[in-house]
C-alpha cells in the first residue's frame, strides 16, 4: 500500500507475523473469467444500489450524509448500522473503479465521500445515527458506533490506497485519535462495548497506510476489552474472553469479524496466545458448525451451549437444519474473510480450501446472478407450497424464529447490510487470488486473473470451477519463486503433468515459463456426520469446490420423492445458456411417490429417474420453485 510520509508516523518497532500479504489490486487484475464476469455490468450494479441507498425506506440510506452536510432538509431515518452499510458500498465502487479506470464510478464515489467529513464533530466523533438524532454517544452497544467506525476506516484506507487522496484519510485519522482517547483506559462501564466490531479490522486497514501504532494499540485493547466485565454472553463473544475461547459461538457476523480483526492484531505483535485461540474456535468451527455450502448460521432465534439466547447465531454442536437454516450472507463472507486471514498467517491451505468452498457457494447465493437483488438468509431447501412466514419488524414477535426468511430476493430491505458485502467482496476479490512477501508470490484462488509488477507478470487462464486446467504464462520474471495451493478435494493433482500433493506446491519460474495445473474434478457424493440428525440417510453432490443442489423447475417429480442412487454415474455438461454458464449434472436417482398423511405404512414402490442439478449459488434465478441440496440415498 501506499504510505503517508507523516514524521511521527514513522517509529513503529512492530513486526509482521503474516506469511505473505494479499496482493493489492494494482497488481492482481481480475479480467473476465468466473469472478470477473460477477461484476462486468458495474454500472447496472452500483444505479440499482444506489436507487436503493437513495430511496426514503432503506434501511441504509445515503441520505443521511446529505442531511448532515446540510445539502438536503430532513430528518435521520434508517437502521443505527445505515452508515457502515453505505461505507462498504463505497468501498466496493472503489474496486470497481480500480479494476476499471471508469471515471463514471470515481464520479460516483467522490460525489458521496466528500459529505463525510462534513458530517464529522469537532472532536473526531462521525456516526450520522448519533449525531443528527437525540441518541447519546456510548449509551447502547447496538447503536452500532464502532460498526460504522470500522468500515469507515478499511474505507479510508481503500480510497488513499486507489485515488491517492487523504481527505479520507484525515477524517479517519481523527476519529480514530477520538476513539483512543475514549478507549485506551478501559473504561469498565464500555468493556464489552462494540456490537459488531469491524472497528478491530479497520483499524488495522487504517494502520498499513499511516502506520500509527496507535492504531493496532487500539485494535488490541478492544480484542483485550471483549469478554472483561465477567457479565457478558456467549451471543456477542463477551462470557468468555478471545484468549479462552473454545469454540465458535453467537452472533455470526460478530464473531467472525472479531475473530478475523484479532488475527490482523496477531499479525503485528505475533502474541502465541491469539493465534491458538483462532485454531481452536476454527476447528470446532469446521468440525461441528458449519453447513456443507460454507454457511456458518444456523440459527435466528436459539440459545448457546452455556444457556444464553442468541440469533443471528452458530448453532451448538451438529445443529445444522437445512429449510430453516438462517446463514446470513454477511456471516458467510465474514468466515471467508477469516479464513484467508488464517491462510496469510499460517501458510496452512486449509484454510484456502475453506474460504474457496465458503465463497463458490454461500458466500455468493445471497445475490442474483446480475448482483441486483438479494437474500439475507440462505437456507439449503426451499419448497414454494409449504414457505415459512417471512416476517419484517414483528413487534409482537410473531413467527420471530423466522424473521428475514424470504421466497425471492429483494432489492430494498428493513436490514440492508448484506448487499454492499456481496458487492464490496465480489468487487475485490482479486486481493484474495495472489499473495507475496520478500522472496515468494503465492497463488491462492483460481480465475482469470494477473499478476503485474514493475519485476513480474504471470497471466493466469482458466475456465475453473468448470473445467479442471489453469495455466499461468509468466511473462516477466527472473528466477521467482511461486507457490500454488492445491486444495484436498482434489484427488489426482498434477503441475506440468508431474502428480503433486494437496497443500503450497513450491516452484521457481522464469521469463518465458509455463505452469499448468490440473486439478481434476468430477462429481462425488458427500454424506454427513451422523450426528448431523437431519442429514442422517442423506446425500449431497459436490463437484470441486461447487455444492449442487436440485430445483423443482428442472425436474419431472417433486423434490420430496427423489432419491440419489449413489451407484449409478453422473453425468455432466457444461450449459454456457445456463444461469450466465454452468455445469449441469444429471444424478442418478428413483423416485418413490408420498403421501400427505403425518404417519402412514410404507410401501415400497419405486421407478428410475434422474435428479437434474444447478450450482447452489444460482439457485433462486428463474421461476419460484422447491429447492434441495440434501436428498435420500436409495
């Protein structure tokens, strides 16, 4: 990243515990291969996200910064976490515009950003739900100020970073002095303060461009702070301090946001203790709580294994229900984030294969294929006949259990933060494909995509998930070291037609040099562990890093008679007509025809079919119709 050359910035004895960095997308260029192709029609992306941030019913509203900047009358409307939402969508309109130089979208950018600092106290303080109603600061934790404070600052951050101006930059560097004022004594009364804590994050995104050790300071004393008052609750990880933890538990935006800012702290003061407590939450994480297509909460309403009440929740252990499965598009993506964080620091490709498998599957089904319309929650069976009650702002608390859940995407929304975390992550998710450090580039996701430097340029080909080849041409190097992760699905892998193992294959290359990689893929039957009660008999198919599932739409018999033949063959076709381009499969499977009664005698008839099956994440893109991952094994 760039560096602001401010002197008393620059004693800072902190080192880097990371294995590589992210590359930045200066240097990774996504071109139009499967991720590329998510956002080619920006423009028709950031007008419909901008008709909804502009619209008086939001809950994420634009509008505010232009009511406090005195630019428009009216009053402050919206949810207290409005401001963060629109800072990420900023944020995505960056990468987009760094990915494509279009002046349109600086336009756009430049346009909303400069209201921010108008919106700012004279102390540093900028929360438009605070400062522009009669909302005491500090006075609630679900007032969400630390929430908008953090993507504030990973959105300063981004904006010096990609247009090279500090406006931005000032107004962060303000507002994070104010907040180390208020925090760094550990006030006991705001110890578990922060419902959401991007702010752990961001802080650390504003500290690799100023490199202000007052920054990471504040981001440790806030990972310190949660968990201290020795009253807390397993729903916002405040009963049992970080350092302690054993396993995944509440709120799962919260927590993987906590878990994902602790691990940047770890990045720069190598404490052991962190990096431990990171493992051990992820393997209870991967080993008991999360669903098959990555989702990571199971649960609106529920209660912890300690007995708190939680939603918006990880589950306690197996509790993975599939039609009623909650899985927040945000708490998708922020385990992804965690993951490739715990990729950087470890070097452990684990966590690669994860953070892939999260990201090919729920990380993207909260969004329609054209990234205009959107679910909250992303269950793993749908049926249109039998939907559950979608309830929005319940003050009764009626069918509460299933607030958010939702027959079709919508476009505006009461909770409009999983949007601009779909676009934002889309948008910039060639960061995530290259790594370096001092001697190594590593290769981390699969796409289109190239790596340029003033000493290197390797052009990355590929039709992946699709196909199984990725070439990488290296069109400028001198003797470099590369390292590409082979995930663990891959049962036969090869570079250069030499068998190689799953995990960092290790190889130097030079000016002229061609890689390529074979990863084959075919499609395989998943089961789950038995404790998993509602998977019990069950079957999935998984095709590389792609969970398939069945539509009604596309089959002659209800879901809800189908039956996989795990003997049989699948078939596969890749459809380029299909949902933007996918692969189909045609399962092997029978059909067994039920009756409406609760209980009735089973007899046993049945005839040969075939279960006709999309990639999840395209789910939900043409007519309503019952959708399954998980099918009875005959």
């Amino acid at each position: 990243m760039n560096k602001i050359a401010h002197k008393e910035y620059k004693e800072n004895e902190m080192r880097n515990y990371r294995k590589f960095d992210f590359a930045s997308l200066r240097n990774s260029r996504l071109q139009n291969g499967f991720w590329g192709h998510r956002t080619e029609n920006y423009m028709e992306i950031i007008n419909s996200m901008l008709e909804a941030l502009l619209d008086e019913e939001n809950s994420a509203r634009l509008l505010n910064f232009e009511i406090g900047a005195g630019v428009r009358e009216g009053q402050w409307k919206g949810a207290f976490w409005s401001d963060g939402d629109c800072y990420k969508f900023l944020e995505g309109c960056l990468y987009v515009y760094q990915n494509t130089n279009d002046p349109k979208v600086l336009e756009i950018v430049e346009k909303y950003t400069k209201l921010i600092p108008l919106n700012q106290e004279k102390d540093g303080y900028l929360n438009t739900q605070v400062t522009l109603t009669d909302i005491g600061r500090w006075t609630d934790m679900e007032h969400h100020e630390l929430y908008n404070a953090g993507h504030f600052f990973t959105l300063a951050a981004a904006h010096y970073d990609i247009t090279g101006q500090d406006y931005l930059i000032k107004t962060a560097r303000k507002f994070s002095d104010y907040l180390y004022g208020v925090f760094h004594t550990y006030p006991k009364e705001l110890a578990n303060f922060g419902f959401n804590p991007s702010q752990i994050m961001g802080l650390y995104d504003l500290y690799r461009v100023t490199e202000n050790p007052k920054d990471i300071e504040l981001a440790e004393i806030f990972v310190n702070m949660r968990g201290s008052s020795g009253n807390g609750t397993d729903q916002n990880q405040t009963r049992t301090l970080l350092r302690e933890e054993t396993k995944a538990v509440g709120h799962a935006v919260t927590s993987t946001y906590l878990y994902s800012g602790s691990i940047d702290v770890y990045s720069e003061t190598g404490e052991k203790a962190l990096l431990e407590a990171n493992k051990r939450i992820w393997n209870d994480l991967i080993s008991k709580r999360i669903y098959i297509t990555g989702g990571v909460c199971p649960t609106f309403i529920g209660f912890s294994e300690n007995g708190d009440r939680t939603y918006e929740a990880h589950g306690t252990e197996y509790e993975l229900p599939n039609k009623i499965a909650y899985n927040e598009s945000c708490a998708n993506i922020g385990a992804a984030m965690w993951a490739m964080r715990m990729l950087e620091t470890t070097e452990d490709t684990q966590y690669g294969d994860w953070a892939e498998q999260i990201m090919y599957n729920a990380g993207i089904s909260g969004s329609n294929l054209s990234l205009t319309r959107y679910f909250y929650s992303n269950p793993l069976s749908y049926r249109k006949e039998k939907q559950i009650p979608f309830v929005v702002n319940d003050e009764k608390e009626l069918n509460i259990q299933y607030k958010h859940k939702s027959s079709r995407r919508w476009h505006t929304f009461d909770c409009w933060c999983c949007p601009p975390q779909l676009f934002r992550t889309m948008a910039g998710i060639g960061r995530w494909v290259y790594g370096q450090n001092e001697d190594t580039i590593y290769v981390n996701l699969f796409t289109k995509c190239n790596y340029v430097t003033e000493d290197t340029e390797i052009v990355m080909t590929t039709k992946y998930p699709w196909e199984d080849t990725i070439v990488l041409d290296i069109c400028k190097a001198q003797q470099q070291k590369v390292k590409i992760r082979i995930p663990a699905w891959c049962k036969n892998p090869s570079v250069n037609g030499e068998s190689v193992e799953p995990g960092y294959y290790e190889t130097i290359v030079s000016t002229g040099d061609s890689i390529i990689v074979k990863l084959p893929m075919k499609a395989v039957f998943m089961q789950a562990n038995p404790n998993v009660e509602q998977d019990r008999g069950m079957l999935a198919v998984k095709r590389g890093p792609v969970i398939f599932c069945a539509e009604g739409i596309d089959n002659e018999y209800k879901l809800d008679e189908l039956y996989i033949n795990p003997s049989g063959e699948v078939k596969e076709k890749y459809d380029e007509k299909l949902l933007d381009g996918v692969v189909l499969l045609e399962v092997p499977g029978k059909y067994r025809k039920q009756q409406e009664q609760l209980y009735y005698e089973y007899q046993f008839a049945e005839s040969d079919t075939t279960i006709k099956m999309i990639p999840y994440y395209a789910w939900a893109n043409r007519e309503e119709s019952d959708m399954s991952i998980w099918f009875p094994m005959v």
